[in-house]
C-alpha cells in the first residue's frame, strides 16, 4: 500500500515537471506553444472539447503565473543586486528566495497538475502514464551530473510493476 502511494507521488512529481518543463518551456519560445502542446496531448489522450479547453485554460494560468514569479524575482534580484554592496546575507537572501519560489512553483504545479488529472478517464490517465514513463524511460527528466548525463535511469520506470 504504502509503496503504491509512494510510486504514485514519483509519477505526480514527473508529470508536474513534464508540464514545467514541456509545456511552458514550448509556450515561452514559440507564441503557438500552447496550441501545440494541447494539440500535442489532445491527440495522445484523445481529449474532448471540454478536455481541451480545461488544459488550455490550466496553461494559460501557468504561464501568467510563471510570468509573476519571474517578474518579481527579477526585480528582487535588479534592487539587491544594484546596491552598493552585497553582503553575505544579501546574497543568501537571493538564494533562498530563489529556492522558495522554487517550491512555490512545484506546488502550484501540482495543484494544476491534480486539476487535469481529474478531468480525465482512467483510460486518458493510463495513456498519460504511459507517455510520461516512457519520457522518463529517455532519460529526459534527469539532471546532469547526478544521474548521468541525461537521467541514466535506463527503463526501471517502465518496469516496475503498479
């Protein structure tokens, strides 16, 4: 029971970080990202109407609120860093600010992240899993240095049993 639990919080924190990263990142380098991405899910997950509009409305809010985050840390960082020192404590102020609205942004995801889930069959959920080992499986959740220089985590996510 407890291990089922457990893979499902791995599985909860890879599909925020595959939203983090595959749908926002798409969103801020390409003005289409976001038709993309949901034109992208839509077809793998067989989305409704309803379904899509729900994502495309999760994604909308994400980047605006990604956009906040980004604007306030750079404005904190500008206002420290244009002082006529930096302190110790100054700078160790930045980073834990860096690292809460780190934190921030990890929640918030998996708030969305539940929202989606929710609109979705268990069908849907079961092709999202799907899609989202085998992204893992490619090694492209990893960070470099710690496992490998892609997430060498080989296909031990496709593997174990759920």
């Amino acid at each position: 029971m407890i291990e089922s639990a457990t893979k499902k919080i791995v599985v909860a924190i890879i599909a925020v970080s595959a939203l983090a990263v595959g749908g926002v990142a798409t969103a801020k380098f390409n003005k289409n990202g976001n038709d993309k991405m949901i034109s992208r899910v839509s077809e793998k997950l067989d989305l409704n109407d309803q379904q899509e509009q729900q994502l495309a409305n999760i994604l909308k809010e994400t980047r605006e609120y990604r956009q906040k985050i980004y604007d306030q840390t750079r404005d904190e960082v500008r206002a420290t860093l244009s002082k006529d020192s930096l302190s110790k404590e100054d700078a160790l102020g930045l980073l834990k600010m860096h690292q809460q609205r780190h934190d921030d942004m990890q929640e918030y995801m998996a708030e969305k992240l539940s929202d989606f889930h929710a609109v979705l069959t268990k069908e849907q959920r079961q092709k999202a899993t799907d899609v989202l080992l085998s992204f893992v499986s490619r090694g492209h959740m990893g960070h470099h240095g710690k496992h490998g220089k892609h997430g060498d985590h080989g296909n031990k996510w496709n593997h174990e049993e759920h």
